[in-house]
C-alpha cells in the first residue's frame, strides 16, 4: 500500500491472474505490511457474501519481521499456527 494517491496497477475487481500479479508486484518491491482490523460478512440468503464493512490498518515491517515464509498456495502443515506465532 502506497502512502500517496498513486494507483498501480493491476486494480480491482481482480481475477486470478491479476490478483497473483499485484501480490508478486508487491513482494518484488520489498514492501511488507502487517494488516490489523476487525471485518464483519453478511451472507444472502442463497449463500455468497452480499455485504463486507471492513475497518483495517496497514503497519509497514521489514522483511524480516514477516511471519509467513511460505511460497504461493496453502500454508505447509508443519508450519506454526496462529497462536504459536504469538497472533
């Protein structure tokens, strides 16, 4: 996330290529952030998610101040949880 107005793209509404692009444009630029907030998800009757209000703050880390290392994908199974990593 940029300090200033600057938008790079790409941009949402994201579809699976785009999305894996922003990530990797962000981890190529070395910026890292750790993300707090709190999220509440309202879901339609017919079951997908209708309504997201989202209060969320970005702290800039350094890279090694990250907590997940892993590549791509679903975190391995012999990685710490949540509550061993102190989150």
């Amino acid at each position: 996330m940029s300090t200033n107005a600057e938008v790079r793209p790409p941009i949402p509404p994201f579809t699976l290529e785009s999305a894996i692009e922003k990530v990797r444009l962000a981890e190529d630029a070395g910026n890292w952030f750790r993300s707090y907030g709190n999220e509440d998800w309202e879901f339609g009757p017919d079951g997908p998610m209708h309504h997201r209000y989202a209060c969320i703050n970005d702290v800039p880390i350094k890279a090694s101040d990250r907590k997940f290392h892993s590549p791509l994908g679903r975190r391995p199974d012999d990685h710490p949880g949540l509550s061993e990593l102190g989150l």
